[in-house]
C-alpha cells in the first residue's frame, strides 16, 4: 500500500500542472489553437467515454445506479455552482464570473483528486488510466479557464496563479480518499461509480456540445476521428 499514496501524489501533481498548459497554449497563433482546440476536446470525450466504458465499469460491476447517481449530482453541482468550462477562444464573462469559475473549478478538481485516489486504491493500471482521461480533459479545460479568467480582467499572472491554486484542491480530495480508506470499508468501490457518472456527464454535457458548434463535414470527420484516437490511447492502457 505504500506505493499507492506515492502514485497518486505524482498523479495529482501532473493533473495539477496541467493548469500550466493555458498560458503556454495560449501563447500560440490564435488560429493555428483555433484549429486543434476542438480536436483537444474531442480527444478528451473520447478518453473519459473510453475509461468508464473500458476500465471503470469492469472493475467495479455493475453499480449503475450510483452511477446515475453521479451523472445527477454532477448536474445538481454545476446547477449550485458555476464549473461550465468554456472550450474556445470568445469566452466574454465579466469578473463575478470568473470568480464563480474559479471556485467551481476548485471543487470540480476536487473531485478528479478522489476519483484518481479511489482509482489507485482499486489497481495502479485503473489509476493511471483513470489519470490519463482527467489530464486530458483538463488540457482544453484549462485554456478556456485561462482564456475566461483573462476576459475577466486578470492579469496572465494572476490567472495563471489562481488557476494553478484552484487546480491544487485535487490534492485535497485525493488526501480525503486516503484519510477514510480503511475507516470506510469499501470507499474506493463506492467512490468510483459516482466518478464514472461524472465523467460521462463532463463528455456528454460539456464536451459534446461544444463538437456540435462546428457543422462542416471536414472538421466533424476530424473531430471522429480525435475522439476514436481517445478512446484507442484508453483501449491501450
């Protein structure tokens, strides 16, 4: 057991600098991220789809119902407080906003923290799968962030700092997960089906809307062709 909590220090720890990725990204021509942007989310519904389907799923049996249960907490939280990710370039939020989404974005990375600890607790091949789709979906995450933070009135500095601040809650819902483990009998097992509900409600609620705004039959063959490239680096682990 000791190379669990080890695992998923690292784990959290590259989930958290992946925060980073909004500023460097963004620095890039603006069209050239407007073109690989929407491949990045379809890459990352793709992955999220493929790791409850492939990994989560099978490990944990057939607890549906406290996957649904997820699917409709994950709903009842982004109806309390604000974690909608914006996923392109024209985010127009005035700071209020920004604020909003830094704390809904805090407590969303809480909960990839215990869903990436429940992951490890289960098997390392399901906790590094299951850190693979969440770093992947923060990639496109974090340059909306950054981008709505900015639009905000933030300075790149100070984005990039709160952004990185509110990324670090992750650590403390792993710390959680480890804290009950063993307090809780089971906790890993009751967790991970309410993670699994999660993610399919960020791939299905988030992210696939987003792929819809882009109507042109080039760029939906791309993007099918991003999102089956998720799921074969899923298929892979």
């Amino acid at each position: 057991m000791f190379t669990a909590p080890v695992n998923i220090f690292f784990s959290v720890l590259a989930v958290s600098l992946a925060s980073l990725t909004g500023v460097f990204l963004l620095s890039l021509h603006q069209s050239f991220l407007r073109k690989i942007l929407l491949s990045l989310v379809s890459f990352a519904a793709g992955a999220l789809f493929a790791n409850v389907f492939l990994h989560i799923l099978p490990e944990i049996g057939a607890s549906f119902r406290l996957v649904l249960l997820g699917i409709l907490l994950s709903f009842v939280v982004e109806k309390f407080i604000y974690w909608h990710h914006c996923h392109n370039l024209d985010c127009r939020h005035r700071s209020p906003v920004g604020t909003l989404m830094l704390m809904g974005d805090g407590i969303h990375n809480m909960t990839d923290g215990m869903a990436i600890a429940a992951a490890y607790l289960i098997s390392p091949e399901l906790g590094l799968a299951t850190t693979v789709a969440v770093i992947l979906h923060e990639i496109p995450q974090e340059i909306g962030d950054f981008a709505v933070l900015l639009h905000s009135g933030y300075s790149r500095a100070r984005a990039l700092a709160w952004n990185f601040l509110s990324a670090l809650t992750a650590f403390l819902g792993a710390a959680a997960i480890l804290l009950l483990h063993g307090r809780v009998q089971g906790i890993e097992t009751m967790l991970l089906p309410l993670a699994a509900g999660n993610f399919l409600y960020i791939a299905g609620s988030d992210l696939i809307p987003e792929l819809h705004k882009e109507p042109k039959a080039k760029s939906s063959l791309v993007q099918l062709l991003a999102m089956l490239a998720g799921i074969a680096l899923m298929w892979s682990l």
